[in-house]
C-alpha cells in the first residue's frame, strides 16, 4: 500500500477523539520513515512535496485534537 493511500484527506472528519489520535500516530511515523529515508544530497522533489503534506496533515490534525479538547 502506498503511503499517500494511507493519510487522510483533509475534509475526513474523525469520529472520536481515540480515531484523532491513531490517525496523528499513523501520519507521525510516515514522516519519521519519510525523514530515516532522506537522502544528504539530491532530494527528489516528490520526497519534498510528501514532506510538506505529511506535515501540513500533522498540523491540521493537532489542531482538531486541540479543538477537540475544547468541547
């Protein structure tokens, strides 16, 4: 399966706070494996652009997690 298979996309709405956290977990340890892959020189730019997705999803999750505590 690939990796961009297995992220959300940003208009899923998580169900539960337990669903939030596993899918933060998941987009965590695609970045680290991501990140253990990159090479010192000659990036790809699909490696760069899967590293700002990765991230962008990250942040976008954090914040339903914070705003989740807030209900």
């Amino acid at each position: 399966m690939d990796k961009k298979e297995q992220r959300i996309e940003p208009n899923e709405q998580c169900v539960d706070q337990q669903g939030l956290l596993l899918q933060l977990s998941n987009v965590e340890k695609a970045l680290a494996d991501l990140k253990a892959r990159w090479p010192y020189h000659s990036v790809q730019p699909r490696m760069v652009a899967e590293r700002e997705d990765l991230e962008e999803e990250r942040e976008r999750l954090m914040n339903l997690a914070k705003n989740w505590n807030r209900i």
